[in-house]
C-alpha cells in the first residue's frame, strides 16, 4: 500500500467494493430465482395441457411423470 493512501481510505474502498459485490451477488441470484420459477412453472402447463388434451380434466395413470423422469 502507498504511503500517500491513508489505511482508513483504504478500508473504506474495501467495504464499498466488497458491498457491492455482496449486492450484485444477490440480485443476481434473485434474478435466476425468477427465471427458474417461471421455467419450472411453464413446464407444468405444458404437462398439464398434454395430459388433458384439450379436456377439462386429465385422464389418471398415464403415468406421463414416471416416463419423463426416467428419459430426462
């Protein structure tokens, strides 16, 4: 560290960096939260409108989940 940069500047320029990293780590996971959230939630309308074929309810044991799960 030079001379002329007195400790408690210096100090502070760690905080502030270190704050705003914490901040832009933060946002950032608040955003991939979102886009998973509405992935996962598209997913399920599209399960949904498959099994029910344009019905109002689905028909039960067609098993669709088992079958996905296992071909991931």
């Amino acid at each position: 560290m030079s001379d002329d940069l007195p400790a408690d500047t210096y100090k502070q320029l760690k905080a502030q960096i270190g704050e705003l990293l914490h901040q832009g780590r933060a946002q950032a996971s608040k955003a991939v939260n979102s886009i998973l959230v509405q992935t996962y939630w598209q997913i399920g309308r599209h399960i949904v409108e498959f099994e029910q074929k344009g019905s109002a309810k689905a028909e039960y044991g067609t098993e669709l989940l088992d079958r996905l799960s296992r071909d991931r």
